[in-house]
C-alpha cells in the first residue's frame, strides 16, 4: 500500500469507503444541519486544555446559552496536545465519536480527506463573521480546491518579534524598527554594543526554525503556495523558486551575522536562553515572552525590559508574512448528535464568545482582531502579524511531521554552511515525492 492510500486509510477504511478516493470526499461526507432539539440529549465536545487554563468564562457562556436554548446536557471532555492525534483517530474510527472536537490547524487535512467531519458548507453562512475569517486559517478547514468547509477557525497565533528594549535603547536604538533595512541596521548597533559579551547573540535564530526561516522566503516568494502547489492532480515544488530563495538567504545572513550558537537546534528552548541573558531578540510566539520572565522558568526582572513587534518587512506597514498556528472545530461524521454539535460551535465561535476570547488570544476573524490588539500592550504585534500577509503547509492529507522534520534538517545544514539552493533542491524532492504519494 502506497503512502497516499495508508494515510487516508488510517482514517477511512472504517469510517466512510467512499472517502479513499485521491480527490477528497466532499461530495460523499455528511451534509451538516443545525439543531435544537436537544432535550434529554448529553452532547459532548473535545476541546484543549488551553480554553481551560486561559478564556474558561468563554467555554461557560457559550455552554450556558446552548443548553438553554437546546434543552440538551453539555459535556466537555479536556484534551491535551500529548498524543492526542491516536485518541482522535481511534474516536473517529470509532462508533462513539464526540459531537465537537478541536484539531490543529496543520492536523485538519487528513480528516477532511478521510471524510472524517460533517461538510458545513451548507450553513457557513449562518456563523458570525465567516465571510471575515482570517485567511490561513479559515483555508485549513476547506477541501484541496477551497469549495467545501469541514472545520470551523476557532483561535490563532502568529510569531513576533520579542526584543529587550534596554539592550537596543542602550546601543542606542530608542525606537522599534519598521523595516528590515531599520531592523539590521538597529541590530549592528546592539551587536556592537555587546561585543565582550561571550556567545551574545544579536537576534537568535535557530537553524531549525523553519517556520520563520519560511516567513522570509514568504516574504519575497509571496504567501501562497509555501513549500508546494498544485500543479493539475501532482504537487509542485516551491522552494527552490529563485524568489523563494531569495528570502531564505536573507534568513541565513541575518542568522550567520547575528545569531550564535544553535545552528542544528530549533526552537524549543530559545526563551530560556533569553531569560539568560545574552540574547537581544529571538523570533517567537507572543506567549513566549510570558515563559522568558516567568519566575520557574526564566527571569522575571526582564518584565518591563521586552517588547514586541510584528517582525518588520521590506516595506514599512507590511510585516513579513508570518505563518499563522492556531486550531479549528469540527463536527466528526460519526458524532451521535450532528446538528447539535454544529449549534454549540455556531454559539462558540459567534461574535459575543469570539469578543470575549479576543482578551486572551487571536480570534477567527478580521473584525474582531483590533479587540484583541487592545486588550492588552502585548498583544499588538501578533494581532499585526494576523492582520498582515500570513502563510500555511500545503493543504494535502500527506502532509505529515515527516516533512517538517525534512524541513527543519534542511534549514539547519543552510544555517550549518550548506548552500541554500542546494539543500531547499534535496528537501524538496523529498516532499513532492510525499504529498504525491
């Protein structure tokens, strides 16, 4: 069995035949209603323990008024991200299936392939704000050709720069920059400032960060078609198109001139090597900051000296494109109650809920991503980031951490002293043979 056939298989062999073909399932999956009639009925919904930890009055507003205007019994069941892809696969193969579950948004494509989730298309237009949804996102929820919804956009994240003001205002850069041009030139500065400092690194960047070494290929390559594209029924490469190239060298000057040490590594542990001390700035998600002063894991007298902005662009105004995380909801086809299901994620993700939610993190939608950027000083830059360009994986069920794992080997033999084009040519052929199974 091919890779292409095992990786649907996995999912479909169970659940729906039909949904093995290579063209996706979206006119085979089950058409979504959306009910009320929910008196003496239990429904049960996934969600991650992050809604838990972070925005709970959320989960309980929108549960409150479900079960008021349904009549059924709300049951949330709290997930961790740990092995939660074989519990979803398992639930899904299985015959009790919940009524909602939250995926990430890289994890999507395979179920919408397998005919795993109902098809929402039918009553997209009655969920607030679904014309406005942010871009990346809302297409990790659509089948390959973007006709058909199956997940809904819930939340998402975007990198940012996250810098040490009284590093750069001491090498005497006292205002952000704007542009890449104003950035290195501010990072010279900082560098300098910092010479004696041993293992000072400028602007950290990890070889294997290939999520922001991608962002700048964006930058010049453009937002879609990142990585791959769709060439009639067989994937394309992208990444060794020479404006793609372009960027990921100016990734590996600005990481060869400025960053020290981690070339082979990537990002997991870079705020706890700023909370050390000897990095200005890394390139990271907005929560990042929180774990750099946290008093367990890193150094909570630097609370007042980061800020963070969107990381700048060639032009002022237009970040470079940043690829944008976050997770979708989704109502599975084997759910005992579809319809209802679908209500509770229209009451979810509607525009009171998705308000509130833009206290703690980025919301679905365009409209409301100013809420966001003013609840908090902090927030601004990855709201800017969400607001800008933004780029996403190619949208295939072969898509795997396989590839990312390719990926992140490949940007760290460019950061390592490999040549750029020569490695993005061995990653991508790499690829292309996986998304074309």
């Amino acid at each position: 069995m091919n890779r292409k056939i095992a990786a649907v298989a996995a999912i479909a062999t169970v659940l729906v035949a039909s949904a093995c073909s290579s063209s996706g399932s979206s006119g085979d999956a089950k058409q979504a209603t959306l009910s009320k009639d929910g008196k003496g009925k239990t429904v049960t919904v996934w969600l991650m323990d992050d809604a838990q930890k972070g925005w709970p009055s959320v989960v309980d507003a929108a549960k409150k008024q479900f079960e008021e205007e349904t009549g059924a019994t709300l049951k949330i069941e709290w997930q961790t991200w740990t092995n939660y892809t074989t519990k979803l696969d398992t639930a899904l193969l299985s015959g009790n299936a919940p009524d909602l579950i939250e995926a990430g948004n890289t994890q999507t494509a395979k179920y919408i392939e397998a005919g795993s989730f109902v098809d929402l298309t039918g009553v997209k237009g009655q969920f607030d704000n679904s014309d406005k949804w942010l871009d990346s996102l809302a297409a990790s929820g659509q089948s390959g050709d973007g006709t058909k919804t199956y997940a809904v956009p819930y939340y998402a994240g975007a990198r940012v720069l996250i810098y040490r003001k009284d590093l750069f205002a001491a090498a005497g850069v006292t205002a952000a920059p704007t542009t890449l041009a104003e950035l290195t030139a501010a990072l010279d500065k900082v560098k300098a400032a910092n010479a004696s400092t041993p293992g000072f690194s400028a602007l950290y960047l990890p070889g294997q960060n290939w999520y922001t070494a991608a962002s700048f290929g964006a930058g010049t390559f453009g937002v879609k078609n990142i990585v791959a594209k769709k060439d009639g029924d067989k994937w394309a490469g992208t990444l060794t198109d020479p404006k793609f190239v372009e960027g990921i060298k100016t990734w590996n000057d600005l990481q060869k001139k400025y960053s020290t040490g981690g070339t082979t590594t990537d990002e997991a542990t870079q705020d706890a090597l700023m909370a050390k001390g000897n990095i200005a700035a890394i390139v990271g998600a907005g929560w990042e900051l929180g774990s750099v002063i946290d008093p367990k894991t890193g150094d909570p007298k630097l609370a007042d000296k980061l800020a963070t902005i969107a990381l700048p662009g060639t032009a002022a105004g237009s970040p470079t494109p940043a690829f944008l995380g976050g997770s979708d909801l989704a109502v599975p086809a084997k759910a005992a109650n579809p319809g209802l299901g679908a209500t509770f994620l229209q009451i979810y993700t509607n525009t009171k809920q998705q308000t509130e939610l833009a206290k703690f993190a980025i919301p679905n939608n365009k409209t409301l991503v100013a809420a966001y950027k003013a609840a908090a000083p902090a927030n601004k830059a990855a709201g800017d980031a969400a607001e800008g360009q933004t780029w996403f994986i190619p949208n295939s069920p072969l898509w795997s951490g396989a590839d990312e794992t390719a990926l992140k080997t490949a940007f760290g033999a460019i950061a390592a002293g490999g040549d750029p084009a020569a490695e993005l040519k061995k990653v991508q052929d790499t690829i292309v043979k996986d998304l074309n199974g």
